[in-house]
C-alpha cells in the first residue's frame, strides 16, 4: 500500500503553470464541455500514476461511506473524486479572471453577511477555510461586501503558483495575499493591523503544522481519530476578534457560500488551555463533516488524514485527548 504517512507539504504537485495554461486556453476555445473532454484523459492519467493520492482518495470515500444516503453512496468513486478536483481547478482560473458572475454563487447565510458587513466597531476577524469546495469562491464574497477586505495567509513553499494566479486575474478583486514561512511577532503584528482597519484574515484550518506537533489536536473526524491544527484558533484567540467559518460547495452548478459565526472571541485560560483548545478544534471538525457530508466528493485533501502525519508517534502522548 502507497505510504500515506507523510506529511502534506511533502507531497509532489501534480500540475505545471503552464499545464494550468493550456487546459484554461482549452477552455476558452471550447467551453466547459470540451474542457471536460480534455480533462478525462488527463485525469485518468494521474488517476493510475499517482498511487499515494488515488489511496487516500479510496480512504477518506471509505471513512465517509457510512455517514451518507445511499443516494450518495452511489455516486461515490475515487475516480469521480479526481474528476471533481479537476473541475475544481478550472473554476478556480474563472474566479481569478472575473468570469465566475454573482449569478452563479449563492450566498446561503445573507442575513449574517449583511451583520458581518455593517459591523458597527468597523473590526475585520479571521475567516477560517477548508480544502473543502472551491475556497477562491471568497473573491466572490469580498464582492458581494463591499465594506470588506480579505487577506489570505498562503504558505509560502506553495505560494508561487497561488500568486501567478492572482496576478493574472481580476485586477479589481479586493483579495490580497499574505505570504509567511511561519507565524512570526512580526506576521501577528501585521494581521492586528489589517484586521483593525476591518480587513478579514483568511486561514487553512485543516492541514497542520509543517513540524513538530506542539499545536496539533487529536480529534475524532468521520469516526475516527485524525490530526487538526491548532493554529488558526490560536492566531484568533492572540488577535481578540471574531472567528467565522466559511465553506464554498458546488451544487447544482452553483457555489453555494455558507459563512457561520464561529465565536465572537476565542478565549484560552492558561488553567485550563489544552482541553479549551482541544473542545475548539474538535468543533471546527464538527463543523468540517458536516459539510463534508453535504459535498463527499469535493474534499481535496489527497493525504491521510487517520495515519498521522509525522513519523514520531511518540509525540502524539503529548496532544490533548
């Protein structure tokens, strides 16, 4: 069986720019039908090639099999799961370009967006994403909220190709990116300031840390124990301001936003710190099922979530039950 016991940052990316380019041009030539004709062959390549990812695919369909309908249940397949992805990735392109309209999102939590957008106090907060849907959807949000800025923070080991994207895309979105290697003083002083001049800070909330294992909980995910980081949760609690959750799915060819209030302010009482932080990132994974259940074949995290992702098993006596 592939080795799924490495850590997600390890893993190779499967693409190219200029690969990116060449199924996009496909595209605007032929539209989405001949995009899809062209994305067959192509993913049926990496479908056979790319043994680790085609195993946690076939892991995770079989961690959340038991949780669906059996109208769900049919529908699943690892294949489909790789042919979703790519489906993803062009959706991904017509947001940065502009061409994914306000016709084709459905904002399903309005009258929490409005609240979020006539805040009185003017503060920003942290919005935390998943690798759940089409998390570039949120360019869509700072249109639908005008008063609203986003920042993403964006791993930088993996940053080059995000921002080729972004430079080539809509020059009028409001999205920025933050680039960082690791949360510095220097990086929490810079998101303090953005989120008093009310920006939004967009965090990963579903891959851990690229090492050690200090800020990563133990949680139960689809039944089983898995690896959540603390970090978001701990950027939040640092920055004292609201903490909402965002998920972005695809359903019958719409996205559909859900944005929820995830907690006015995180506190950690050094007392009781762990099990605080523990019980929060318990209830993002909560949250994350959920809507993992909404959408089963568009969670995009091709990597083991219930192997561990870090060699040192002894280091997991460490993390909160």
């Amino acid at each position: 069986m592939a080795n799924l016991n490495k850590h997600w940052s390890k893993a190779a990316e499967a693409g190219s720019q200029l690969g990116m380019r060449v199924l996009l041009l496909v595209y605007q030539l032929l539209g989405r039908r001949g995009f899809l004709f062209f994305l067959y062959p192509v993913m049926t390549y990496y479908y056979f090639i790319r043994k680790e990812e085609r195993a946690a695919s076939k892991e995770y369909l079989e961690k959340i099999r038991p949780f669906l309908t059996k109208e769900q249940q049919a529908e699943l397949s690892s294949f489909q799961h790789f042919m979703s992805f790519g489906e993803q990735l062009l959706d991904k392109f017509l947001v940065w370009k502009g061409q994914i309209k306000r016709e084709n999102v459905v904002f399903e939590t309005q009258t929490l967006l409005n609240k979020i957008d006539n805040r009185e106090d003017k503060k920003g907060g942290v919005l935390i994403i998943s690798h759940l849907g089409n998390t570039e959807v949120c360019n869509a949000l700072s249109r639908q909220l005008p008063n609203i800025r986003l920042t993403l923070l964006v791993y930088t080991q993996h940053a080059e190709k995000y921002n080729a994207l972004v430079k080539a895309g809509d020059e009028s979105s409001k999205v920025s990116v933050l680039q960082v290697d690791d949360m510095s003083p220097a990086t929490a002083m810079i998101m303090a300031e953005r989120i008093e001049a009310g920006e939004y800070i967009v965090i990963g909330g579903d891959r851990t840390p690229l090492e050690g294992s200090e800020r990563i909980s133990e949680v139960t995910f689809l039944g089983e124990k898995a690896l959540m980081p603390q970090g978001a949760f701990l950027v939040a609690s640092l920055l004292k301001c609201p903490v909402y959750l965002m998920f972005c799915l695809k359903q019958k060819k719409k996205y559909h936003i859900y944005v929820e209030l995830f907690s006015e302010q995180l506190i950690f009482a050094r007392k009781e710190r762990a099990e605080k932080i523990h019980q929060v990132v318990q209830n993002y994974a909560n949250r994350l099922q959920y809507y993992c259940l909404k959408a089963p074949l568009q969670w995009f995290n091709f990597y083991s979530f219930w192997q561990g992702q870090f060699d040192d098993k002894a280091s997991m006596k460490e993390h909160p039950r």
